[in-house]
C-alpha cells in the first residue's frame, strides 16, 4: 500500500507551554490498559485536561478557540519517558498532524514519525514568537512546508530542523518502513544466520 | 587494526543494509515483548496478514498489569485481564515462548531477560518498552521501541535505526558507604540532565562501574533513558560471565569457551575513539533524593531544595511547576519531607541484592505508624529465592507488605496506586506527574536503602543516619 506523500502540513496551530513533557502527561498510563489504540484520542493530556472533580480545566487543549488546532507547539524534549507508542497515537487520534517544539526525546520521535506526524525542531525565540502568533491571533493557518523547511505563519517564516532520514521518509511516502524491511528477507536470513546466537 | 568501541562492532554485526532514507536495517537478535505494547503490534500484523518471522528470537512475559496481591484468574480488573488473555493467545497463535504467570519465571521483561540467561553480551535487543537500555549492563545494546517497531520486529526479525553517538561516562574513585548504584545513575542524570543523551549511547565505565555487581550495572543502565539516551551499556567482564554461566538460555558447557571468546571481542578496544567522554568522581556522589517532577531534579540527602529565586530562564520555570505540583518549600532541607507511602520494587531496584541489601539491616526497626510499605520483588524469581532466605519475613516483620511479582506502583497500572496527594519515596525510575498512578501523587526517587530510611522515620531520612554501619 503506498503510502502518502508528507510535504507540507497545514493548520491552526495550539500552544501547550512547557519543558520535558513526558508521555505519561501526554497519555497517562491507566489508559494504556487496551489491546487496540482506538479511542485514545479522547485521553489526550487527560490528567492536566480535567481537575480531580472531572471538571474541565483551563488547559489549551479545553481551549474553544482551539478546538480546530491539528499542530502542536511546545518545549524542549518533547516525549520525553516511557517509549509507549501510545502517546503519538493518541496525538493522531485527537486530530494532531504535526508538532513543532525545541526538540524531542528519541523514541517519541521515532514513533511519532512512523505514524507520518512531522516532528520538527524551532529555536527559543522562534517559538515564542509563533506562541504569541497562536495566542493573538487562533484562527492563523500555520504550514509547516518540509520542502523548504519552513513554518509559514501569516507572513512570518521560520526555518525548523529536522532529521534529514525523518524528512526524507516523510517526502517520499516511506515514513512506514515495513515494506521496504519486509522486502529484504533474503539479506535478513544471511544476518540472522551469521549472528553466534539464535 | 582499527579500534573500535562495542556499540560499533554490535551494531556492524547485525546490520542488513542501508533503507533508502538513509537509516539502517539493523537485526535485532533478541525480542521482548509484554502485555501493554505488544497486542497492538499483533493485531497490525493480523490486519497486514504477516507471520511472525522468527517467533524464537522473541520472548514474553506479564508484568505492567499483573496484581500483586491476587493470584487468581480472571482478575477483578477485566481491562487488565483481557490484556494478559490476548497476550497469552498471541503467544499460543504464533509460537512466541511465554513466561506466564504459572511458569513460575514471570516478573518484569527488565528482570526476567537477564535471569534466564537470555540477556547477553554482543547482542542487539530490542523490547518496546523504554527501560530496555536495563540490559546493556552485559555489553548487550538494548533498546526500546514503539508498538509499530514491535510489529516490525514480529514480522521481520529488523528495524530501521540511525546510528547512536558513544559517550563514555567514567566514575572513578570509590563510593562511600551508603551510596549506591542508584546514586550514581541519578547524579549523572543531574549533571548531563535529562535530554543531555540525545542521540547518545552511554558507554559506562571507571571504577566504580567495574567493581559493581552485575545487577548494580542493571540499575545504572536501567536509567540511561531518563537522561536520554536509549541505549546505555557496560563492557562484558569476568563478572558478567560468571553471572551467565549455567542460566537456563545461556550457552552449554560444550558452547561456553567460544561463547565467552566472542563476548570478550566486542568489548570496546583499549584507545577507540568515542564521540565524547565524560568523568565523575565517585567520592562527589551521596545518597539522592529527587525533590521535583523529572528525574534531573535531585539533590543529595543533605542538601536543601531549590529556590527559583536563584536560578533563570527555562530552569527558574520549571523549579517553580515542580515546588508547586510536590507541594515543597524552596529552601527548606529535603530531610524531614513527611512520605505517605514507601515503595521497594521495579526493574531499577527490584531483585535479589536490593531486597537483601534492605532487609538484613532491618534489625527489627518497624515501619512508622501511618506510612504503607510494600515490597515487590521483580519476578518470581527474586521472590523466591528471597524467601529460601527469609527475607519475607523480615519485611513483615518490620511492617513492610510482600508482595507477588510486577511492575506494581511504579507506574500503578495494576490496582497499587498513590490516592490523592500522597507522597512516596521509590526505588522506580520516574517521577513525572501522576507517574504513581494518581494524578496529584507525588513521587520522591531514591535507592532501596533509603526508602526503607524513609518508612522508618514518616519522612525522608538520611540512611546512614538510620543504618550506621
Ligand atoms: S518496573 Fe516500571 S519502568 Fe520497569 S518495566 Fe515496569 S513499569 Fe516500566
């Protein structure tokens, strides 16, 4: 099944502030109790999203005006903890395209970029120029073009980094490598069987 | 001859090619895999219609879900037990060898892996679950994945990885006593911080890493991730074979002479080149205590916590998130923090030697009124043989509850969870929010010895003050 070509991801944009956001906060682990990754959209942030009343707290993601949001912005080492793919497919689910933050925790971000959501890395400065853009003005379409590597927001350019084997997967429609790993069976075989162990 | 360190020669030993983004399709020679992210992977393969390629270079076992205080099917949480249902019918479908509860060899995948000998210097191994870096303690490079590399490594043996940067951390000297492996991982945590390892594996070495046991090595691999790094490792040594020898998946006596000649090959080269290297002094390290809400937030026993006031930019920020979310005053000493709850387990802290370590300086000291103490040995294993030598009895004896192997309140998916704001001091590894399974708990992480200080006192106590030597 050939997958899609991920140049460019367009959309409002939400601002969620803060360093080392693990993915406990991001999908904490009571909810991890599934065997399928359906409906773990609505868990999203749940324990920062809701007060222990269950009452709605004053979260961005409770945000109105950012209801519509399908790309993330926040701190640095994003992802950061448990390695569940639960996280980003949570993120997926909610509707989240695309994060942008200071720069990711290595697992996440390789699970984030399997499921095709660019991950891409801004400066400080830069991200509290985009937050300010996100905060005044919600409706703002943000594109995040991985042609250019650049995020457009109104006329604002900013130039993001991102691993350039991520990028490349994204371009091409290879972010999902199980066909290609499937397709070298043979040379898999020859590895297996040269390793001491079994 | 070039030289080269273990993590390039692993790695080169188990690569099958070059992926046209560039990444490479390493091999991954041993598969662990538990309940939480692997029926996921297992239902993706069903829906592509692929075989599990190598179903015996993948084992599993039970051990986020499992309650440790009932023994019996079904369990009273149906989400937990159709979790350990479709694990078991996944293994029966597909020929994957599981240590289920019955076997007698279940306990955490971090635990088990090592204990059974399947764990070995010079392989890859790969287990989505991120404390995986846990088995680099035998020269192994072990890493944790996603769910979708776990379907990845169910149906091909392989995944697509870029290659890791090596740095190598030496602490030299020699620890003073009282301090433990757990110290030395959460000060090197501290000072490299928690993203300082990325895109690094941790080459540890000096000293104090070659005098530690091999489930010291543990505990300091273990942690690698919360600083970063995916992959932290030891070099193979005697101590590591003889920790291999006679388990039940390492090499036979025929095997073994050859066996241990090609472990001791991967080991790094006297005078490779790393891409970084770092030094430590052991006599610097003291009993730690994290005070906040990242395992990089700590601080040694005697030390007071933080004030925001002196610290800026990003670190001043989160201080503050962190004082306000444990409820902990800035300036005040950590000692003397009232703990609610005290937890020994985990696959940091949870096996033989740490169990030991606690109970036999016990000495009939009772846990404080009001403070809950459980013990949960790591697999069946520990548990066992812990109580061949007694030390159950010693824990309930001193208040402490034991309990039946598993990952138990270190991330409270099973019924043992923090309520409230409760406050505990653990031998686990993480201490996000809501980590302990209530989402205002608070979670203090220290090593076993200091926990058991901890629930000695009602609050949190300098061990070698509670146990002089
Ligand atoms: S003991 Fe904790 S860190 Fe270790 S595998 Fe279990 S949940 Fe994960």
């Amino acid at each position: 099944m050939a997958l899609e070509k991920i140049t460019s991801v367009s959309g409002q944009g939400v601002y969620v502030p803060g360093d080392d956001i693990d993915t406990d906060r991001i999908i904490p682990a009571r909810f991890m109790k599934c065997v399928t990754f359906d409906g773990l959209g609505k868990y999203l942030f749940y324990d920062v999203r809701y007060d222990s009343d269950n009452n709605l707290t004053q979260h961005a993601l409770n945000d109105p005006r950012f209801s519509k949001a399908s790309i993330m912005l926040s701190g640095m080492n994003f992802g950061c903890g448990s390695s569940r793919e639960h996280a980003p497919q949570s993120l997926h689910r909610a509707g989240y395209r695309a994060v942008i933050a200071g720069n990711f925790a290595e697992i996440f971000f390789g699970n984030a970029i399997n499921l095709g959501i660019p991950c891409v890395a801004l400066q400080q400065s830069e991200r509290n120029s985009l937050a300010e853009i996100i905060e005044s003005t919600p409706d703002t379409e943000i594109k995040i073009d991985l042609v250019q590597r650049e995020i457009i927001a109104n006329d604002t350019r900013f130039t993001f980094e991102i691993r350039e084997g991520a990028r490349e997967s994204l371009l091409n429609g290879k972010w999902d490598p199980i066909d290609e790993l499937l397709s070298k069976a043979e040379d898999i075989q020859k590895v297996a069987s040269s390793l001491s162990y079994s | 001859m070039s030289k080269h360190n273990l993590f390039q020669k692993v790695w080169k030993s188990h690569e099958v090619g070059t992926l046209e983004n560039g990444q490479t399709q390493l091999l991954v020679g041993r598969h662990l895999i538990h309940e939480v992210t692997s029926p996921q992977a297992f239902g993706m393969l069903r829906e592509k219609n692929l075989a599990v390629r190598y179903p015996e270079r993948t084992f599993a076992t039970v051990d986020h879900i499992v309650p440790t205080d009932e023994a019996s099917e079904p369990y009273s949480d149906p989400l937990a037990d159709a979790m350990i249902k479709e694990l078991r019918k996944n293994c029966d479908e597909t020929g994957v060898t599981f240590f289920d509860v019955s076997s007698g060899k279940q306990g955490i995948v971090h635990v088990v892996g090592p204990e059974q000998g399947l764990t070995q210097p010079g392989m890859t191994i790969a287990c989505g679950d991120s404390h995986t870096s846990t088995h680099g303690a035998f020269g192994a490079i072990a890493f944790g994945v996603g769910t979708s590399q776990v379907r990845d490594l169910l149906a091909t043996q392989t995944l697509a990885l870029s290659p890791l940067k090596v740095r190598r951390i030496e602490v030299n000297g020699k620890l003073s006593p009282g301090v433990y492996a757990k110290d030395v991982i959460l000060h090197i945590i501290r000072k490299l911080g928690v993203n300082g390892g990325t895109g690094f594996a941790y080459e540890y070495a000096g000293e104090v890493f070659d005098n530690f046991s091999m489930e010291e090595r543990m505990t300091a691999c273990n942690m690698s991730i919360e600083g970063g790094a995916r992959v932290g490792y030891v070099n193979p040594d005697q101590k590591t074979f003889e920790y291999l020898k006679g388990r039940p998946y390492s090499p036979n006596e025929s095997e073994w002479d050859s066996a241990v000649e090609n472990w001791k090959s991967m080991a790094s080269d006297p005078g490779c080149v790393y891409d970084d290297v770092v030094y430590f002094e052991a006599s610097e390290i003291s009993p730690t205590v994290t005070w906040g809400i990242n395992p990089a937030q700590a601080i040694s026993v005697e030390e007071n916590i933080p004030e925001p006031e002196h610290l800026t930019g990003s670190e001043a920020t989160s201080t503050i998130e962190a004082l306000e979310y444990m409820k902990l005053d800035a300036g005040a000493p950590i000692k003397g923090t009232p703990v609610d709850v005290a937890f020994i387990g985990s696959c940091t802290n949870g096996r033989l030697s740490d169990l030991e370590e606690v109970a036999t300086r016990l000495n009939g000291k009772k846990v404080k009124e009001g403070v809950k103490a459980i013990v949960v040995p790591g697999s069946q294993i520990v548990s066992q043989m812990a109580e061949e030598k007694g030390l159950d009895q010693i824990f309930k004896d001193a208040g402490f509850e034991w309990r039946n192997a598993g990952c138990s309140m270190c991330l409270a998916m099973n019924p043992d969870k923090l309520i409230g704001d409760q406050l505990c001091a653990s031998s686990s590894n993480r201490n996000f929010k809501g980590r302990q399974g209530s989402p205002t708990g608070r979670t203090m992480l220290m090593s076993p010895l200091m926990v058991a200080a901890a629930a000695l006192k009602g609050e949190i106590a300098d061990s070698r003050e509670i146990f002089p030597s």
